[in-house]
C-alpha cells in the first residue's frame, strides 16, 4: 500500500463511500484498506467515528475482523471512536465482529 492510497482510504471511510474503498482496494491491494495513517488511526476508526456500518462491513469482508480491533495512536480503536461519537449501529457491528475484544 502507498502512503497516498492509505491517506485516501481513510478519507472515503471518514465519508463512508464505499465505492471509493473498492476502487483502492482493487487499485492498491486490500491491505491500504488496514494500513494506518499518519496518526495511526486505520480506515475503520475513520468509517466508525462517522458511523458508516456500510464501509466498516466492506473493509471486514477485504481485511478480516482483526482490523477492527487495531489500536490508534492514542490506544483508541474504533469501537472508541463510535462509541465517542453516539454511533450505536456501528458499535452494535463491531460487536458482533469482534465479540468481548470490542
């Protein structure tokens, strides 16, 4: 993955535009959809902050469950980031994904 393909993939997750997420993914490999950004925060902690349960399940389907659990900078994952943000829909998918590791 490029540095400029994984800035971009956690600006579609920030959008929840999807499409975006697939085009990277096909374009780069799906592995810019788990790579962290400069604050180390990956494309789900983005898509989860905003809520986006539609680009948190396609980077599951491309990456697997375990990005979901990847600790940002400051330790915060992106169950942190949709739980700060009132995001239940996407709280309610992490856990279903990651179980107790939520």
């Amino acid at each position: 993955a490029t540095a400029g393909g994984s800035r971009l993939a956690n600006s579609a997750a920030l959008g929840g535009h999807v499409g975006v997420l697939r085009f990277l993914s096909e374009q780069c490999g799906p592995e810019v959809l788990a790579a962290p950004s400069v604050n180390n925060f990956r494309p789900a902690h983005d898509a989860a902050q905003e809520g986006h349960v539609d680009a948190l399940r396609f980077i599951v389907e491309q990456c697997g469950s375990e990005v979901l659990t990847a600790a940002g900078a400051n330790g915060s994952t992106p169950a942190h980031a949709a739980a700060a943000h009132g995001h239940v829909d996407a709280l309610r998918f992490l856990a279903e994904q990651c179980g107790s590791e939520v």
